[in-house]
C-alpha cells in the first residue's frame, strides 16, 4: 500500500516535469523564432545593410598592411589601458 502511494506520487512528480520541459521546449522554439524574425529585419534595415557591408569590407582587407599595422597599434592601446 505505502509502496503503492510513493510510486504513484513519483509518477504524478514525473508527468508534471515531462508537461513543464515540453512546455520550457515551445517557449524556446517561439523565442529562437522571434529572435531570427528581429535578425531577419534589423539585416533588412539601413543599419544592418550598413553593418553587414562594412563587416565584408574589413573582412576583405584582413590581409592589408596598413590594416594589420592598425589592428596592432589599437591592440597595444588595449593592452596600455589595463596595465
């Protein structure tokens, strides 16, 4: 009878938290949902257009001199400020 009762109880225990995860699942699937549809549209926007465009043009100067040279100085700026 006891074992009876804590079975049933770890049983009821058990279907609440499975019902709790698929829950915690479709909340997170809406919200990776919401997030793509923001990127999606901040992408589609003058800043993001202005962003991604900028973002190709520095990656097709990685190998420039003057850049590496820049990247440098701001790196020991960097490193300067917190010693």
């Amino acid at each position: 009878m006891l074992i009876d009762k804590l079975l049933r109880h770890r049983r009821l225990e058990v279907e609440r938290l499975a019902q709790e995860g698929h829950q915690r699942q479709k909340v997170l699937q809406a919200e990776s949902w919401l997030l793509q549809q923001r990127a999606k549209t901040f992408i589609g926007s003058a800043p993001g257009l202005t962003l991604s465009f900028s973002a190709g043009v520095l990656f097709q100067l990685r190998h420039n001199s003057a850049v590496k040279t820049l990247r440098s100085v701001i790196g020991l700026r960097w490193l300067r400020s917190l010693l």
